[in-house]
C-alpha cells in the first residue's frame, strides 16, 4: 500500500472571494487524487507567500516531530493587474522564493497561483488554477518517491 501523501496549502487572503473558491477546488481535487491536506497557512497577500511556505516545510525539523510534516506545499492566490507593473514584481519575485524554498528542502512547492497580468475576471475563470498545483504536487510526490 502507498504511503499517503500530506499536502499543506498556503493561501493568500487578498481577493479572498476568488482565493476561497481557489481553496475549496483544492481540497476537493486533492481527496480526488487520495491526498490529505493537513495543514493550512492563510497570508495577507502573495507576496507573503514564501515566508508561511518556509515556516510550513521546516515544520516537524525543528522538534524532530513528523506528525505536521508536509510531502508538498501548494500555493494559491490570483494576482491581479492594477495601474502599475506592481503585479509583475510580486509575481517574478514570489515565484523565484518558492522555487528556492522547493530547492532548499528538497519538497515540491506548486504554483496555484494565477496571473500577473490579468483582471478580476481573468482571475475568476482561472480559479481551476488550484487543481493544477495539488496535480502537480502530488505528481511530484510519487515521483521523487520512486
């Protein structure tokens, strides 16, 4: 029997009502694909990701504790173009941090996180972005198991 795979989804509060139908399309696909999401991390905004990312995988190291350790972290939040390139430089520099976090512990940290670039309405109808970053982490998990 395969060991079961703990994901922990870091969600960012900023345009909640998109972030909200984000997370619950998540965890619906996750137990879709035998996955358990056991720990949940809510930030201001994307920008804040890679902070709660790092908090999230260093758990169950520092106490020698396991029990909330997470297989892979999923990210999810929308970014949203406003009247500046604002959008942009969240964006490359919140991609780049997660990356590096995935590289420095050794664990999958997916992008579920939609834009830069787009309007409100983009973001809506990308809320099915959440699905593809639990695929990826679990894809990504049965793979470095092998």
């Amino acid at each position: 029997m395969q060991e079961e795979i703990k994901l922990g989804f870091v969600v960012s509060e900023f345009h909640r009502d998109i972030t909200y139908q984000m997370e619950i399309l998540g965890r619906e696909h996750a137990e879709f694909l035998g996955a358990k999401v056991v720990r949940t991390l809510y930030v201001p905004g994307t920008f804040d990701i890679p902070l709660a990312v790092k908090k999230m995988l260093s758990e169950g190291d520092e106490d020698g504790s396991e029990e909330r350790e997470v297989d892979a972290v999923v990210t999810l939040g929308c970014i949203i173009k406003g009247a500046t390139g604002h959008d942009e430089m969240i964006a490359a520099q919140m991609t780049r941090k997660i990356m590096d976090l995935s590289l420095e512990y050794g664990k999958p940290v997916t992008l579920g996180v939609s834009g830069p670039g787009m309007t409100r309405l983009e973001a809506q109808e990308r809320v099915e972005y959440a699905k593809r970053g639990v695929e990826a982490a679990v894809k990504m998990v049965k793979r470095l198991r092998e």
